[in-house]
C-alpha cells in the first residue's frame, strides 16, 4: 500500500475521525496527483493502451484510489476534459480587434506546443473518431470553449465599431480558430518566424470583410 492511500483518501489528521455512513472521505491532493498522471500517461502511451493500473502506478496511488472517483479510465478523461472546458481561456481586452487577436494566438500557441497537450490532443481526437463520448467531451472542452473567446473579441470590436454587430459567429469561430489548430495540430511542425503576427492580420482583414 502506498503513502497517499494509508489514510484511505482522509485529511491529515482526520485518522481518528469517523467517516459518515456510506462515504468516502477524498483527499484532494491525491485527487490533482491522479490528474496529472492521466496527463502524463496519456501523453506517453495514448488512450488506447492507458490503463488504470498505470495511472495508479505514474500517481504513486494504489488502483482503488483511482476507482473510488472514477470507475473507468473513459469517464476519467471525460472528467477532465470537461474541466478544461469550464475553466476555458480569458476573452483578451487590449482595446483593438489586432490586439485581441494576437493575445489568443500567443496564448493558445504556448498552450498547443506544449509537449503534454501536443501529443495527449491528437491522440484524443483519433479516439473521438471511435467513442461518441469523448467527441462529445472535445466538442465542449475545445469548441465550445473557443467559441465564448471568440464572441467575446467579437462583441468588444462590434462595440468599438470595427466589425459589424450583426457578424456570422460560427464563420468567425472558424476564421479565428482554425489556421492555428490546423497548424498545431495537424502539420505539427514549429510556428515559421512571425507567423501569429501575420496570421493576426489576416484574420483581422477577413472579419472586416465579412
């Protein structure tokens, strides 16, 4: 048995306390220590060969741990997928349609080629391809995520009077996220120099244009 599941999931201190009837008492420390090993396993062998047994073992947790918040390791990543879609990225605020656009791409550009995210995203979406559920799961954590900092930035240049109010939302969406995506995630190869200052003026002119 482990350090963390000594305790059975309690707080420090709480050993001599009775837990209530029927529940289990989770520490969160070892709640956030199984996450990261999701990310961290995920990224290192793909979800088709995670298992919990390695998620326990990346964790330094025992298996039961894992199960006691999870029951499999599909409604784990489920889980955590759709905490990073609530937690989302910030609408950028600079007081310019430019300005605003370059600060997502900065952003969203760090967060892609980061080596976890670069690998554990594709191997998602491959699986999105066989499981209506995690599809689903990556429709709400990437779309819909970009699509509430997307509204925003075009809400704040409709109010300065530099796009129209009535401007197609989904084109938009399309416009501002997919070049960086396609990039990241599909030819997965190093942004070329100023290429996100270049791509801020594209996108820029072309929901102008609209």
């Amino acid at each position: 048995m482990t350090t963390r599941d000594r305790t059975s999931d309690k707080q420090p201190g709480e050993q001599g306390r009775r837990a209530p009837a029927g529940a289990a008492v989770l520490r969160e420390d070892v709640t956030e220590a199984i996450r990261a090993a999701v990310f961290e396993e995920l990224a290192a062998v793909g979800y088709a060969r995670m298992s919990i047994e390695g998620i326990a073992r990346r964790a330094g947790v025992g298996k039961t741990a894992v199960y006691r918040r999870w029951r499999s390791k599909l409604h784990l990543v489920l889980d955590l997928v759709s905490a990073i879609a609530v937690q989302g990225l910030p609408t950028p605020d600079t007081g310019s349609l430019e300005g605003d656009l370059r600060l997502l791409y900065e952003v969203t550009s760090r967060a892609l080629r980061h080596p976890v995210a670069s690998q554990v995203i594709p191997d998602l979406m491959a699986e999105a391809a066989r499981n209506p559920d995690i599809e689903a799961a990556l429709q709400k954590a990437l779309r819909e995520g970009q699509h509430g900092v997307a509204s925003g930035i075009v809400a704040q240049a409709a109010a300065r009077g530099e796009l129209r109010a009535d401007l197609d939302g989904e084109l938009a969406l399309d416009l501002m996220s997919g070049p960086l995506y396609w990039r990241a995630v599909v030819v997965r190869g190093a942004l070329p120099k100023g290429y996100v200052e270049r791509l801020t003026g594209a996108t820029a002119a072309a929901l102008k244009a609209l």
